[in-house]
C-alpha cells in the first residue's frame, strides 16, 4: 500500500496524473519493479514519478529511470507556469522529502539517444508521456516499445479532454504495435496499459478478442506471465443474451497480515463462506512466521509455523479491506490456529485437512474438507488424497466437530481418481447442493459432479444423493460428469450475466474459464476460456481460483477473484468486468 506521505506529497505537486491515475501506476511499478527497471519517458513532471518511484520501493527491486530533454521547462503541459516550474533538482528534492532517492535515476539528455543504447527486452514497465500532438505519442512508442521486456508493461499518457480522444490515441497506438507481440490490458482515465505478450500468438479474422476487435483486458505481476487476455463471448444460459468480458485486471497479492509475535508468509485456498453480515475465509497449507520466544506451546528458537488450515472472519464488502483486516481464529497466545485439527493418532499417520466450502445453516458452517496424508515432506506435491469430510463450525467461538460415519470422518473416501466433494456449496431453499471433481476425463482431465441434501439433514451423511443421469444415487462414483473443470473451482448464480457461473483455472495452461447453466444442476455451456492469470516465472501450475460473491460490485457487472501459486506465494487479487 502506498505510503501516506508519499501520497501527500504527490497530491501536493501540480501536474498530471489525477490520484486513480497514480495509484494505478503505484500497483504496475510495485508489480513490475521485481523483475526489471521502470522508465519514464518525457515527463520530469514530479507527482507521476513520485507514485512510479513508491512502487518501485515497495517492490524493493529495481529504480526508476525518469528521461527527459529538459533540466528545466519554463511552462507547459499540465505543469505551472514560471522558471523552475519542472526541474530535475526538483525531481530529485521531492523524492528525498518522501524517502525515495534511492528509487529515482533522473537522465537529462535528448531521449531518442537513451532509446538507442537502452537494451532490448530489458524494463519491466515503461511509461510514455508523448507530446502535445497524437502523432508524438505514437513516434515514442514506437522509439521506446523494444526496451519492454516479455511480460512487460507499456503505458501511455492519452489526451485530456472528452473520451473519445483518448479512445481514439489508444488505438493509434495499438496499431502502431503488432498485435501478435501485444495487447491492451487495461485504460484507467487518461492512461492506456498495454502489454508486451511472453510468446508470439496469431492474429487473424477471428482471432482479434473482445467485442471491439482489440485485444481484452487484464494485467498482472509485472514480469511475470500471464495478461488477461478475453478470448470468449459466453451466453448467459437463464437469460439466453450474450455475455463477454471486458476487463481483467490483477490486483496484486492479498495484503499482508500479521499480528503479536506472528506475520503471515503465504498460504493458498481461501474459499469465502457468506455469514450475512460476516465473511467466513477458510484457508488450506499456511506458512507463519513467528517472532519472539516464550509463545506457548512452540519450541524455544521456533521461527516458523507450517498450519494445514487457518480460517478468519471479515467484515465490509472490499475484498482486498476484507482480507486485510480478517481476524484470525487463533490459540491462546494469538497466533493463527488450524481450524481443523487431526487426533493423536492422525498426527501420527501424517493425516491433514484442507478445507474446500461450506454453507451457514441455523449459525452453523458446514464445512467440507479434504483428508490428506503426506506421503513425501520435501516434495511440493508429495500428498495423497483419502477423502472427504464434514466439519460443524461455530463461526464466533472457533469450535469444530467433525461428523462420523460408524466412528469413521471419511465420510467418502477416495474411491475414485481424486474425489473432491464440497469445493463449492450453495443452498436452494430446503436444498443444499455440493459441486465436486473426479479425474476421470479424457486425458485425466477433471470433471464437475454434483450431489444434494435436504437442509434439515446435511449432518447425515446417508442422506445425500448424487445426479447420475436423470437419478440421485447413493455412491457419488457413479454420479455423472457435467463437464470440464478444475480440481477445486467457484458456482453461484450472477444476475448480471442471469445464469449460474462456473468459474475456475486450468492449472497448465493459467487461463481463466467460465460455462454457465440455468439451474444448480446444469447442463452447462461448453468450458470458454475467458483471460489469462498472472503467474511467476517458477510457478508451474495455477490453482485454486474462487469467486467471492459477497464482494460483487454492480449486481454482478464485476466480480472479484483469488488463485493460488506454489512456494507460499500469498494468493493473487482479480477483478473481472463484463460488458
């Protein structure tokens, strides 16, 4: 988050950009300053160095190379008139007064020369200012745009004034870049972001994306894969009209927390279960680390806390305010606690539970979980799945008992290829319906299955039923496929898009999907995919992609996402718009 005085001081500084505008660039250079150098083209206007210079900061990677031609401007542009108005020494003075000196390289010479000698596929992200006429914007893309690396951002100061202006700079500058190297990502006011695609794609008749023929939006870690682009236009199934996206942007990581004697590291899940005037997030592996000796229950010396599962409670309706001020259920000396906690004899068998969803009934979340046994400790993926699990859970107080079937937890155990059951639950008046996952597809690709319980009996394992066919079996290995999916992956009813929304990533290939059903029960739309997520270069898989309906903007227009990577990365932030 952007430092408050840094905030003050570029509010305080004349010029452009607006403070949307800023905050914006603050998120792309604390995304993109990891990987590469920032560079600011044409603008010793000090408060968009200042908001590009405190993502670099906050990235605690690489500065930011501000070039321009002029030591000093006596007017012009968005700037005050008068000697001095934008000086370099100006530059240079208000990044010490915001601690950001070691973050900002000013270069005061003719651009087109630092254009020449700056290697290629070198910055992270570049911003462009252009000059007072649209063509000079287009000459110094093209100038600059070799210096972005794969992955990179580009941005582009467009034209004050009516939209149309700057609708009309933005596709100048989409054509004066090849298609196939890159995409628009995203337009926030009067800036234009685009990226520089990490492999080459075709662009032909049909493979312009979006309504508009241009390439979709979206965004990401700076370096890092992936680029939001909209390849899909899917028909809501309740109300037969056409919907597509028009918007992905990558929010960042989820805010980092931390309490007494404790901060959080990374984790993955977070499943959000709807309380009313709460949110309950449950998460899967979460790695802490600890400060401090003395905390009971940990060892003398203990750094580090490895939880299979941790839950917290949040208000508001900001998913990213949410996360950030969730309050944990924790032990008796304040740090975040499982949720779930194995017996002796588990502990012992090296058995843990990861949760999936659940649903509140009469104050009490249902909530599934997985049973896990660890099969090899030093491997990311040494895990094996036994089965599934239903846990009772006291949403105030932390209390968790665990439904038994003849004194056994594994209320479905693993009978088929890795059976996941309550990887989303959503209640239909006196129904409760689960959605789960088999591996049983072509390829071993995963297929949706969903079961049902009357809501008066969801404690009774016995009683549920799952949809083979046109019937509601006992065994949920007999349950027939309703189509492609993910392991685990996000189903609710949108009534902006009028149909029920299946959500969810395919690990490879770390594109988003989406098919859509005008009941619980399907049939759903064929899988489409809808964007692509954002991913360190590491990160051989994408997983864990969930909604979070409580957090809708606009009776659905926008919905917000999680996702999860390897390596205890903390889960990535997406905001998804349709048109």
């Amino acid at each position: 988050m952007i430092r408050s005085e840094v905030g003050r001081a570029a509010l305080a500084t004349p010029g452009w950009p607006s403070e949307t505008v800023g905050l914006r660039l603050f998120e792309l250079a604390a995304e993109a300053a990891a990987h590469g150098p920032c560079m600011e083209v044409g603008g010793f206007g000090q408060r968009s160095a200042l908001y590009l210079a405190e993502g670099c900061r906050e990235a605690s990677g690489y500065p930011l190379f501000c070039v321009d031609a002029y030591r000093e401007l006596d007017s012009g542009g968005d700037g005050p008139s008068g000697p001095g108005a934008w000086t370099v020494d100006a530059l240079a003075h208000g990044a010490r007064g915001v601690g950001l000196e070691e973050h900002v390289v000013a270069l005061v010479t003719d651009p087109p020369v630092v254009s020449r000698f700056w290697p290629d596929d070198n910055a992270s992200l570049l911003l462009v200012h252009g000059g007072a006429a649209p063509e000079d914007l287009e000459r110094d893309v093209r100038l600059w745009a070799h210096i972005v690396r794969r992955g990179g951002y580009l941005c582009v100061r467009l034209p004050a004034g009516p939209p149309e202006a700057a609708d009309a700079a933005l596709r100048a500058v989409e054509a004066a870049l090849p298609p196939d190297r890159w995409e628009t990502v995203d337009r926030v006011g009067e800036l234009g972001i685009l990226r520089r695609r990490r492999s080459l794609i075709g662009v032909g008749a049909s493979g312009a994306s979006g309504a508009n023929g241009h390439g979709a939006n979206g965004s990401g870690h700076g370096a890092a894969n992936g680029g939001g682009r909209v390849s899909a236009i899917v028909r809501g199934a309740a109300s037969g009209r056409r919907v597509a996206l028009a918007s992905s942007r990558h929010l960042g990581e989820a805010p980092a927390v931390a309490g007494r004697g404790w901060s959080l590291l990374g984790q993955d899940g977070g499943q959000s279960i709807d309380l009313g005037d709460r949110t309950l997030f449950v998460f899967s592996d979460t790695l802490l680390a600890l400060s401090g000796d003395g905390i009971p229950g940990r060892e003398p010396g203990d750094r580090y806390a490895f939880l299979a599962n941790t839950a917290a409670i949040a208000t508001g309706h900001d998913l990213r305010a949410a996360l950030a001020g969730a309050r944990y259920l924790t032990d008796e000396a304040g740090v975040p606690r499982e949720l779930i906690s194995p017996t002796e004899e588990e502990a012992a068998q090296r058995l843990r539970f990861w949760p999936l969803h659940g649903v509140l009934v009469d104050g009490r979340v249902y909530l599934y979980y997985l049973i896990i046994h660890s099969e090899d400790l030093r491997s990311t993926w040494g895990f094996e799945n036994r089965g599934v699990g239903l846990a009772i859970v006291d949403p105030d107080t932390g209390a968790c008992e665990r439904v038994t079937r003849n004194g056994d937890p594994c209320l479905w155990p693993n009978t088929v290829d890795d059976l996941h059951l309550g990887v989303q639950v959503l209640r239909d008046g006196d129904l409760v319906y689960l959605y789960g996952s088999t591996r049983s597809g072509p390829g071993n690709d995963n297929q949706a299955v969903i079961g049902r319980v009357p809501v008066d009996r969801i404690a009774d394992p016995d009683a549920y039923r799952f949809l083979a066919g046109s019937d509601w079996v006992v065994d949920p290995a007999e349950a027939t496929p309703l189509g492609l999916c993910a392991p685990d992956y996000s189903v609710s009813f949108n009534p902006y898009v009028g149909a029920f929304t299946m959500i969810y990533v395919d690990g490879e290939s770390k594109t988003l999907r989406m098919r859509t059903a005008g009941s619980p029960a399907g049939p759903f739309s064929p899988s489409a995919t809808i964007g692509t997520v954002s991913h360190h270069d590491a990160s051989e898989l994408i997983y864990l992609a969930f909604e979070h309906p409580a957090f809708r903007e606009e009776g659905g227009r926008v919905v917000h996402l999680t996702y999860s990577q390897p390596r205890f990365a903390r889960n990535s932030l997406v905001r998804l718009r349709f048109r």
